[in-house]
C-alpha cells in the first residue's frame, strides 16, 4: 500500500521539479565574422540579451562553431557572417544557425527560437538605421542531417526502455516467485554457493533479454532503415555493459520483495523516474539546475546519450569514456548490492 500510494506522489513532485520550473536557457556559441560592422555587434547584444538562449562562448569561425556544436559543448551556434552590416543596409542579411538534428526537439527549439529572434531584431536594427524592414533572413546549417529521420534520434531511447524494463522486470520476480511459492528454502539449502545462483539467475534472464536486444535491432535496421554510423559490435558492447546493469537492478529488487508484486513495483517505481530524467522528454541540459542532479545519476541518460553518439553521430567506441564509466559503476554497484543483499536476506 505504501508503494502504491507514494509511487505516483514521488513521480509527480520528480516530474515538477524537473520540468515544472521552465527550462533553461539554450546554450549556445556565438560566431561574429562581421567584427568592423556596428550592426553586427547590435545583432550579438540582441541574442545575450534573449530569454531563449545562454551565450556560452564566442568564436571567430563558422568551422569552430561546428565543431563546438559536433563536440557538445553547446547545443547549436549562431553564425553572423562578412559583410554583415553593409549587406543589412543594402539589401538584406542573413544569419546561419547551426543544429544538432540528433536531438530533433532541441533542433525545434533552436529553429522557433531564432526565427522569432529575426523577427524582433529585424525591427531594433531597422529602427537603428532608419531602413525599411524586413531585411534578416535564415540559413540553416544542420548536423547529421537533414536526412535524419525522426525514427533515427529515437531509438536509442526505445532501446534504453527495452534494456532497463524489460530485464529489471523480468529478473524482479526472480527470488520473489521462489520466496512466495515456498522453494526458496530449497534452493539455499542446495549445494550452490549464494554467488552461483545469482549467476544463474543472471543468465538465464540476460540470455533471454539479449535475444530481446537483437530482436529489436534486426526490426529497426532492417524493417525501418534506422541510421547506424558504427559497426553492430559497438552498439552491442554498450547495450550489453547496461543490461548486465539492469539485471542486478532487477535481481537487487527481487531479493528485498515478499513477493512478487511488490519486485514489480520496485522495478516499476524505478523505471518512471530513469525515463523522465534520460533527456527523452528534453535534454538534460536545459533542464533546471537542480534537477540535473537526478540525470547525472541515472544509468539510462548515459547509455542514450553513448547510443546517440555511436549511432547517429557515428563516434568511435573509446570516445564513449564519459558514458561507458557510469555504466560500468553502474553494474558494479547493483551486482554487489544483489549478492550482499540476498546474503543478509539467507541470513
């Protein structure tokens, strides 16, 4: 009952205080290649001064603001070009914005964004000059795109579900069936070691779940076309690191549940929270501050954000450094919690 009141208590006030405060503002770099111009200066106080944007860093080229873009330091850029000022006053200017369209609804976000931008910056740098608007135009410059489908971002988030429900769910009830139907007594007083029926039950339902894995990614790649930019070994190596994670999560559940209700509720309770904060919903770093305390502690935004690289940005494995270290943390941490806590359960 405890469980089932608290539940959607603690996944509402997780809900509010990560998405309830407004996001953040976009980071973003700033490219002005019009440094003589008085316009183009205009232009740079109009974007520091937007609600939608945060200026992280300024750059002197096109190819930087790229690469910034491509490295993830910010997540798009804002490029004033040459003669920015001069073609202002002639005729018309443009600005380039660069995306990232492996996050499509930041890419949005960026493009609404800008455009409403141009708009109430058409009309200040009009004004200031004494011209008739309008006169600012947009190109876009995207990467990994524009052929990206939407199918494309997205599946290292189906993924991600797959790998933690499915496994923690199935392996949750584990200890709990063998608790609740009586045989649990049985099985520890058999001649296996504590450890070797943790491993046995790990295979058997990581067996299980992997099959599920390529299942999954022979329907996406060949039934949907999903873009993958690194070798099937890669992808497998990481989804394999996080479904062994998944399991002691599941098997940790399991050995602290009466019965098996409660194992899929524990599995449950933990799922909703991991999906909230994965950046599925909006990524993480335009979160509020606070709340990113959650994301950072949660396996599933490193594994979709390890995919995502590997998939769609098409990064080497050992560029992954930053995600693969959580998630090896993040199976140390639940495959000793599962066999210290079935210890103190037996005794």
């Amino acid at each position: 009952m405890a469980m089932v009141i608290g539940m959607p208590i603690i996944v509402m006030v997780l809900f509010g205080w990560g998405y309830g405060g407004g996001m953040g503002h976009i980071p973003i770099a700033v490219a002005n290649l019009d440094p003589e111009g008085m316009l183009s200066w205009s232009f740079v106080n109009i974007v520091e001064q937007s609600k939608a944007f945060h200026v992280v860093a300024y750059v002197d080229s096109l190819e930087k603001a790229e690469d910034m873009v491509q490295e993830g330091q910010v997540l798009g850029a804002i490029v004033i070009p040459e003669g920015f000022t001069q073609s202002y006053l002639v005729d018309g200017a443009f600005v380039i914005l660069v995306t990232d369209e492996s996050m499509p609804s930041i890419s949005r976000s960026l493009k609404d964004h800008t455009a409403a931008l141009l708009t109430s910056a058409d009309a200040t740098l009009s004004a200031e000059v004494g011209v008739q608007g309008p006169r600012l135009s947009l190109i876009l410059t995207t990467l990994y795109g524009p052929e990206l489908k939407r199918i494309d971002s997205f599946m290292p988030v189906v993924l991600g579900m797959i790998l933690l429900l499915l496994p923690a769910t199935l392996i949750s009830v584990a200890i709990a069936r063998e608790r609740e139907k009586g045989t649990f007594e049985a099985l520890v007083m058999s001649p296996l070691r504590r450890w070797e029926i943790i491993v046995g039950k790990l295979l058997a339902y990581g067996f299980v779940t992997f099959l599920d894995l390529l299942l999954t990614l022979a329907i996406a790649l060949y039934g949907f076309k999903v873009l993958m930019r690194c070798s099937l070994i890669d992808i497998l190596a990481v989804s394999t690191l996080f479904l062994v994670g998944s399991l002691g999560l599941g098997l940790a559940a399991s050995v602290v549940s009466r019965n098996q209700l409660q194992a899929y509720q524990i599995s449950t309770f933990i799922f909703i929270p991991a999906l909230l904060f994965c950046g599925a919903f909006a990524p993480v770093e335009i979160l509020t501050p606070s709340s990113r305390i959650v994301a950072y502690i949660n396996p599933l935004y490193y594994f979709v954000d390890a995919l995502q690289s590997l998939m769609v940005r098409g990064q080497p494995l050992y560029m992954m450094l930053w995600d693969l270290t959580p998630l090896f943390i993040y199976v140390v941490v639940t495959l000793t919690c599962s066999l210290l806590l079935f210890k103190a359960r037996v005794d």
